[in-house]
C-alpha cells in the first residue's frame, strides 16, 4: 500500500516520460515540507532531497540512501547550501524555465542557484556515481554537483584547481568547518586549518620538503581522484590504496570535522545491516592536526577514546563547548625581564617561533632570549643528538600544543613574576602523577622501518620538533571519535583501519598447509609458519585452548592489534571461530635473539642496539603510567631480529589474552614466564607488576654481555674443587662483589666470544641497568622508561 502511494507520488511529481530515472523536470520543484520528495539515483545508491539539518532548518543535499545500522543520521555526501539553511516550510528547489535551479526559503529568497541559463529543455538527474547533473534533454551537462564538492570526494569525481574539500565544522553541524583539502600553489595537495584567527598547512608534515613527503610540485595539472577499488592518485604523485583495494564498496573520501582525510568504505556486516569503516586516514594521531585543541592548549591522545584537550597551567578555556577557541590566561599576563619559567616535559608546540636561528643555544641563553621580548610566551628547549647541540624556539603563540613521551624536548612556559609563587602547583598539576585516579595514555608513534629507516628514526626524532609522527601514509590508526560508545561494531571499525584482520581457520590451515611446520612453542601456544594469501610471510601463534567467550578475546585482541611500535613484531590479525584462537604476526626471517647469541652473530654494537631497543620495545607496553599491557614471558626467544639488527618483541599481550579465561585455574593464571627470567614475584605470590618484565630483561641483558644462557646457569668450580651449578644472577652479582675494587670482574663476566672488542663504558652502563633490573624488590628496580633513558644518555654521550 505505501509503496502504491509513493509511487503515485512519484508519477505525479517527476516528468512521466522519465518516471524510471526519476528526474526534476522544469517548472517542477521538490518541497521541503514532503520528506518522500527525493530524487534517486538508477542504482538505488543516493538520493536528493532536502536533509534536516537542526530544528525546522533544511538543507538541500545528497545522501547514501542506505541507512547505516546503529545510526540514525544518513551519510551526506553533498550539500547545496550548508551555510545557509531553509525553513521546513514553503522551501523549494526549483527548475525555472531559464534554465536556473534555485532554492529558495519559504518562498521568498533565493538561497542558492546554479545560475544556469538554457533556452532548451533540462533535466535534473541523480546518476549512479552520486553525480547531481542539470542536463539538457540532448546530453548536454550544464551544471554537475561533482563540480562544487563539500566535505566529501565519491569514486569518479575529480578534484582539481578549481575544487576543494571543507569540513564540516562539528559532527552535528554541517557548516563549513576550519578544515580544507586543496591543492596548494606549490602544486600540491595538501590540508589546511583555516581558524577564525590563524592559518596553519598541516599534511603533508610542514617541517618535511617535498623530496622528503615524496610529492611533487611541478605539474601543474592538480586532478586527484578517488577510484571505485579503492585507489587515490593526485597530480603531485601522491597516492593510496584503501585497506580492502580491489573489493567494490561504496566509498567516499571525507575530511571530517576534526581534521583528518578518511577513506570511508561501505561494508555489510552479517547480522548488523552495513555500516562505515575507515580503510585509510592521513592521520594516525590526531593531535597533530593543527587547530585540534586551540591556543594555549594541550592536546593528548587517549586511547580507545581519541585525543584529549586541556588547557595550559595558568590558563583556563574560553568556550566551555567548543575546544577549537583554545584557552586564556586566568590572570592578566604582563611579562617582565625577571618572569620565570615553567618547564613541562614532552611538550611540544609547533610553529610560531621568534626566533630564526634556534642552534647552539644553552638553556641561560634561550631564556634570557626569551625575556628580551615581551611578545615571548614560552621557549621550547630540545636537546639535537646528531648535531651535537641545543635548540631554542622562543615561541609568539602557543598554537598546536601537543603532549607524547616521545617528544624528547621540554617547554619552558614563561610565568609573571608577580605570580611566581603559583610555580610549584601548577607544576604537579600538569606532571605525570601515576597514583592519581585516570591514568594518562599519550601519543603514541608508530614508523615503518622498511620506509623509515632507524638512523632517519633518530634524526627526525631531534630535529622533527614534534616531527615524530610521520603522517600515517601505510598504516592507519584508530580512534573512536565518533562513537565512544563502545560495541562490537567499534572492533571492526578499529580492525578495519589498523589493517589488523580476522582471518577464518579455513585460510590459516591453508596458510600453514594444515599447521605442519611448527617453529616454537611457547606458554601460551604453539607457533607455526605459513604464507598468507597475500604472499607475506606469517608467524601464526595457534593458542592453547581456554573456555574464553569470543567477545572477551576479541576484547582482548584488539587490544594487541592497537599496539605499533617498530621494537614489536607487527600483528596481522587473528581468528576466533568455535574452540580456536589464533594470532598472525609478521614472520622475521634473522630469528630471534636467542639464536643470534648462540650462533654469536652479533658484534658488542649490535648487542647495545638490541638492550636498547627491546627496552623501548618494552616501555611502549607499559605506557607511562598505566600498566596496561604486561608481556611477563621476556627472554631471549621471544626477541626477534629485523634484517638491520633491530630487535622487536614479540608475544606481547598474551598474558592479556590468557587471564581472563582462566579465572578458574589459578595455578595457570599465577606462573607465567619461564624458568631463569621469572622474577621473585612470581614465587611469592606478590602483586604482579610492570617490574617483572624489568626483572626478565635485566637478566635478557646479562645473557647478552655474558653469552651465558640463563636457564641453564653457569658451572663453577667452587672453593672445594668440586664443579657446581650457578644461577647467571648470582654468578654475576659474586663476581663484582668479589672483585668490586678493581675493574676485572667487567673482565670476568664479558663474554670472551666478544674478544675484548667493546666501548668499556656502555659496558659498565649496560650490566649496572641489567642488575638494576633485576633487584630482588620490585620498588628497587627502574622502570622500562628509566632504562631506555639511562641507555639512550649513555649513548649521547659517547658521540
Ligand atoms: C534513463 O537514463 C538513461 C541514461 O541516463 C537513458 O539512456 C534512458 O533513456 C533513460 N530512460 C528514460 C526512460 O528516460
Ligand atoms: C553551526 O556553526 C556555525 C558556525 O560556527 C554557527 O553559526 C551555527 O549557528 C551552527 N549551527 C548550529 C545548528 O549549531
Ligand atoms: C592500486 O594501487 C596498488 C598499490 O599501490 C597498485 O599495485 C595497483 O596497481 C593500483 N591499481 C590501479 C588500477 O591503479
Ligand atoms: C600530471 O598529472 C596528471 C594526472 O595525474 C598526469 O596525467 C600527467 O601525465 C602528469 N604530467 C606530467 C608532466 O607528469
Ligand atoms: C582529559 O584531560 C583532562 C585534563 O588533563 C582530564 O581531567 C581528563 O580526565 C582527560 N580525559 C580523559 C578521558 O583522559
Ligand atoms: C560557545 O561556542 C558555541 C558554538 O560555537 C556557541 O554557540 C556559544 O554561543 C559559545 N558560548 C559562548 C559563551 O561564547
Ligand atoms: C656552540 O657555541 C659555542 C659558543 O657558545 C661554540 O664554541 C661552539 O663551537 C658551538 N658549537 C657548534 C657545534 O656550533
Ligand atoms: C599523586 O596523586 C595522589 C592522589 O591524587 C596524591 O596523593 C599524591 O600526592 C600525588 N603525588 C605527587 C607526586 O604529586
């Protein structure tokens, strides 16, 4: 019945001779005060009509007609007159016998008009691309909706010099935004954050040059565009391809409202309807899209709930709604030569320097830089490994705050002097407390050594000033900005951008040819090799059976698949199907550290790159203050080795996986770890803590500088003669109590395969970390953080 009428409806409204292309003919309108007034496309994929934008406010717009599950909002790709909406009532699009479409509100003005003008016939069609086209009756397009793109590029439609892409200025108000996507007049396409006051370019990474972003400025063509399978290609070389390439989704490109460039990809999900899943995005860590959180402000990044705004100590926020506004001081600021500073690690604050030249300056200096002027705010101070000297940024503005441990510089804000005594408060306030309640996750950085290498890592890593996050061309990270509300269609949502997969146990056992060529085995499961679909190469870990529900290990799951980090192996995926779990890595072909010791392949420079990596491998797991991902099995096999020598953890996350389901058998849940790394903790019965993978490295450690095998201990010849069996902590720590006076026991333990050939120095640094980390307290060792500091200093100051 209500298809007959809507047909009727149809009939009456849309010319008769092209009632099955449904198209606006002239002298017809489409109302806004009737919601089934739309036009669709042949395909059934979009429809036009007028869209409600906000109470009685419509605008005239194209949307996917299929309604996403769990949302209520259609998708629109295209609006006429998003900055100036109509009324609900009386409002028309109409084909004038000039030729010109207009939209006019509630009758009276013109808002919008395509200022065509034609003496023949026209039509209005809504093609199968998502293409609104005011056509003659002969062919002849006079005015397409792909020419005035909004926040959105469909497969087909082409940008070029003359179009670009706004945001939307909130999730809820489709206004133009802050954000733009164009092609800028170096040729390139690039993203811009266009404020109320300031004006910054953000992608491709400002501080980078185009050899470096791998762009290139000289054609001059500017046309980009979006493929149906997935594949984007611009004039300036730049290019992707969407995580499921090949596959024909329906896809748009979008530039969200918060700065990022998503690819979006229609999917059906089983049971749930379809819904949008991210397959690519610029931007892996959102904070480093300008403007996120406004002036004075610091962004952080959350995980599982996206970035984070606060407002600098001193300052408080301008609009309690509205984060782009930034902060202001809370007192009046007037500075003076005598202001102190304020220093806040791990800041950084991009751009607005004062100063040009910011080499070789000592902190006095910088400061007394700063102080000279009284339009400086704060300095930024960071320390250049490879140059040998200091960095001074005085800074104008405090735009682009942004906060990650793996900003190594500090940002020393300038404080009035008649507001001095506030220092000490302010400076709690914004430190790391790990006893308070909410533990802060910060941005995390993940670099794909095969297109960055190592050395490049360290290099950009100091001078990058925040430069760290390389603009997440490969791999895509999630965040849930959208829908905090977390569900299981968030999990695919997450595992579809991270390129993190399941995989079926069908395509495993095919993988690993029916699970024949196992290559460890571990506690949690046993490891085999296979070859994917795809040609590369895979670890795939089939866990050891557990009553755990799917969700809880999908929980779990995505957990590891969120964790990146060139000092870990790469995770691809996993299956969860009946009684099965499996996990796919990525397989690394110069093995692990255990073998590389036992073949004695590696030289004492080799072995320092190993400590220290497997230490930030470690470190990024613990996360600052939140100790949310314990490995607790830390030995040298579970360390692998790239081709360069870099080491990557791997296994990480199963002790995640296996507590849960096995709440019911204590004994599994409390021995982790194997014999010889495990710390006392475990013995005792004492609350497990990031420090028992601090004990099992410090003795990975001692392993590495003695070439002894800890599980196997060390034999001895005791006073009586007789030949004993010695624990490789015990022995080592005899050793120097013994011999402490003198330097020889270094001597004693070293492993003689090195042939003395080792920087005496590191040494000495290297196995007092190592049995450090192995404290028998908890409390007496460092934490990951500490060590990779201690190592990294050690390494500074030999260059
Ligand atoms: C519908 O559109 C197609 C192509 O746009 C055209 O070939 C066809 O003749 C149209 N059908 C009618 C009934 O107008
Ligand atoms: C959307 O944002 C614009 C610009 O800030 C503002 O003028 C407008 O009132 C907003 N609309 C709604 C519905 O909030
Ligand atoms: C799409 O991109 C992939 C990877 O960059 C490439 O191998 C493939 O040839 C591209 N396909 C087309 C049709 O350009
Ligand atoms: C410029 O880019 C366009 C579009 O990608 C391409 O067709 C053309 O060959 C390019 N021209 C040059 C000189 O590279
Ligand atoms: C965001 O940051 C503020 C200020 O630091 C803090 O109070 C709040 O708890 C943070 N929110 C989350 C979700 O971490
Ligand atoms: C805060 O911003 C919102 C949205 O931009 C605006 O509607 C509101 O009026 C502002 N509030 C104040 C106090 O300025
Ligand atoms: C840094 O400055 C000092 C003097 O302040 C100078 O002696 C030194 O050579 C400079 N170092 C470099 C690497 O430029
Ligand atoms: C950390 O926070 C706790 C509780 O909020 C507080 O008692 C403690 O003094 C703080 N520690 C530091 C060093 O600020």
């Amino acid at each position: 019945m209500g298809t007959l009428i809507l047909f009727m409806l149809f009939s009456a409204l849309f010319a008769p001779a092209t009632s099955t292309n449904r198209t606006l003919s002239e002298s017809l309108s489409l109302s806004s005060e009737n919601p089934e007034d739309v036009l669709t496309s042949p395909n059934g994929v979009f429809s036009a009509g007028f869209y409600s934008v906000g109470d009685n406010a419509y605008c005239f717009a194209i949307w996917f007609a299929s309604r996403p599950s769990r949302s209520q909002d259609r998708t629109v790709v295209w609006m006429a007159n998003r900055d100036q909406p109509v009324n609900g009532r009386k409002s028309k699009l109409s084909l004038l016998r000039t030729g010109n479409l207009i939209l006019s509100d509630a009758g009276k003005f013109t808002v919008w008009e395509t200022n065509t003008i034609s003496i023949s016939s026209l039509e209005l069609v809504l093609y199968d691309t998502g293409n609104l086209v005011l056509r003659t009756l002969g062919g002849e397009n006079l005015w397409e909706s792909f020419h005035f793109p909004t926040d959105t590029l469909l497969p087909q439609q082409l940008l070029t010099r003359n179009t670009k892409l706004v945001s939307a200025r909130s999730h809820t108000n489709y206004s133009s935004g802050f954000y733009k996507l164009l092609f800028d007049i170096d040729n390139v396409l690039c993203l811009i954050y266009d404020g109320a006051e300031v004006s910054s370019s953000y992608w491709p990474a400002p501080w980078f040059s185009s050899s470096q972003t791998g762009r290139f400025p000289f054609n001059s063509s500017r046309i980009a565009f979006l493929d149906s399978f997935g594949n984007f290609s611009s004039s300036d070389k730049f290019t992707f391809s969407s995580a499921d390439y090949g596959q024909l989704l329906h896809r748009r490109l979008t530039l969200d409202y918060d700065g990022n460039l998503r690819l979006y990809s229609l999917e059906s999900l089983d049971e749930e309807g379809e819904m949008w899943v991210v397959s690519w995005q610029a931007f892996q860590i959102p904070c480093t899209i300008h403007g996120v959180c406004g002036a004075n402000s610091i962004c952080s990044y959350v995980l599982g709930i996206g970035r984070n705004c606060s407002c600098l100590p001193g300052y408080k926020m301008i609009n309690h709604t509205d984060w782009s506004q930034g902060c202001e001081p809370e007192l009046d600021l007037s500075y003076g030569k005598s202001d102190g500073f304020l220093p806040l690690s791990h800041l950084d604050f991009y751009g607005y320097d004062y100063n040009n030249n910011p080499d070789n300056y000592t902190l006095d200096k910088c400061k007394k830089l700063c102080l000279e002027s009284a339009e400086c705010k704060a300095f930024q101070y960071t320390f250049d490994t490879t140059l040998g000297f200091s960095k001074c940024y005085a800074k104008i503005q405090l735009m682009n705050g942004y906060r990650t441990p793996y900003f190594e510089g500090t940002f020393y804000l300038r404080v009035p002097e008649n507001i001095l005594p506030w220092n000490a408060n302010l400076a709690k306030e914004i430190g790391l407390n790990c006893s308070s309640e909410g533990p802060l996750l910060l941005g995390r950085v993940y670099l794909k050594s095969r297109v960055y290498g190592t050395g490049k890592f360290m290099l950009w890593f100091v001078c990058g000033l925040g430069g760290l996050e390389i603009v997440g061309i490969f791999l895509v990270w999630c965040l849930f900005i959208r829908t905090p509300n977390s569900s299981s269609a968030d999990k695919r949502y997450l595992l579809a951008i991270t390129g993190f997969r399941k995989f079926t146990y069908l395509e495993l056992k095919k993988a690993t040819k029916g699970f024949t060529e196992e290559i460890g085995r571990g506690a949690g499961g046993i490891v085999y090799k296979g070859v994917l679909a795809d040609n590369r190469v895979a670890a795939i870990k089939q866990l050891y059976e557990t009553n755990q529900g799917e969700d809880v290990f999908l929980a779990e799951v995505s957990i590891i698949g969120r964790l990146n980090h060139m000092n870990l192996t790469e995770m691809w995926g996993y299956c969860a199907e009946g009684k099965h779990r499996l996990l796919v890595s990525e397989y690394m072909e110069h093995g692990s550290l255990a073998d590389n010791l036992s073949s004695n392949s590696l030289d004492w420079k080799k072995r320092f790159e190993i400590a220290l990596g497997t230490a930030k491998g470690l470190s990024y797991l613990h996360e600052e203050c939140l100790e949310w991902v314990l490995h607790c099995d830390v030995k040298p096999e579970n360390i692998f080795l790239d081709p360069n020598y870099q080491p990557k953890v791997a296994d990480f996350g199963l002790s995640k996986l296996q507590s849960r389901g096995a709440n019911d058998n204590s004994s599994f849940s409390r021995m982790r770890g194997t014999r010889g790394y495990m710390a006392p903790e475990w013995v005792f019965h004492l609350p497990i803590t990031s420090k028992v993978d601090v004990y099992s490295y410090g003795i990975v450690v001692l392993e590495m500088v003695t070439g002894k095998d800890a599980t196997k201990g060390v034999h001895v010849i005791d006073s009586g003669g007789e030949p004993q069996q010695k624990g490789l902590l015990s022995w080592v720590r005899e050793k120097k109590k013994r011999t402490a006076s003198t330097k020889s026991w270094l001597a004693e333990i070293i492993d003689p395969r090195l042939k003395g050939k080792y920087d005496i120095g590191k040494m000495e640094t290297l196995i007092g970390v190592a049995l450090q980390c192995a404290e028998e307290k908890k409390d007496a060792r460092p934490s990951m953080r500490q060590v990779v500091e201690m190592l990294l200093a050690q390494e500074n100051d030999h260059q």
